[in-house]
C-alpha cells in the first residue's frame, strides 16, 4: 500500500520534481524559482531539505504567499482549486507548477498567473 503523501519525505519529492523537469529539458534554477515563488521557501532551502522532514511538516512550516491561491487547473483528474484538505491542496498545487513547468510554460506565466 502507498505512503499517504503528508508521511512522504518532502526531499524525495523534490527530487521527483527536479527529475520529471530535467528529462523535459527544464532546470533546476527554473524549478526553485518556481516553487519559490509561490512557497516563500528560499532555493538554498529547497535544495537543503532534512531528510526526515515530511511533505505535511514543510507545507506547514513554508510561509506560503498568497499568490499560491490563484493557482488552478486539473493535477492527476483533480482540480486544484476544489480540495478541500489543506495538505492535499497544497501538494496539489506545487504538483500543478511543476506540471506546467515540465509542459514547457515560461516560468514568468507560471509565477505571475491571475496577475493582470
């Protein structure tokens, strides 16, 4: 059986990340930019993460900026915006940058989404 997300150690899923970016020809400046921006969680951090802290544990200590809120759209059959958990929301939305970011979108759109 799977480990529930929140148990999952939050430096094995940014190596997920940063794997599933680089075959698509992504780098790992862009990826930290990107999730920077949205997390608050500076890149030196992201790429320091403590082996034993949980995907639930840095979605609860990251100061989340409020532009993370305006992230949308369908991760995995799911639209974001409609969970109702807080972890799953938050996981869902970094696994929507991510995607967007693997897609090939420039990493400004990514950022600056419901701006005008």
């Amino acid at each position: 059986m799977p480990k529930p997300i929140g148990t999952m150690s939050m430096q094995r899923i940014y190596a997920l990340y940063l794997q599933k970016i680089t075959r698509k020809g992504r780098q790992q400046a862009e990826l930290d930019e990107v999730l920077t921006a949205f997390t608050g969680v500076p890149a030196a951090t992201l790429q320091n993460l403590p082996e034993t802290e949980t995907v639930a544990e840095f979605c609860q200590r990251a100061p989340w900026r409020a532009e993370a809120a305006a992230i949308t759209g369908v991760v995995c059959g799911v639209r974001v915006e409609t969970s109702t958990d807080p972890l799953m929301r938050r996981v869902r939305e970094l696994d929507k940058v991510v995607d967007e970011l693997a897609k090939g979108r420039p990493v400004t759109k990514i950022i600056h989404r419901g701006q005008h």
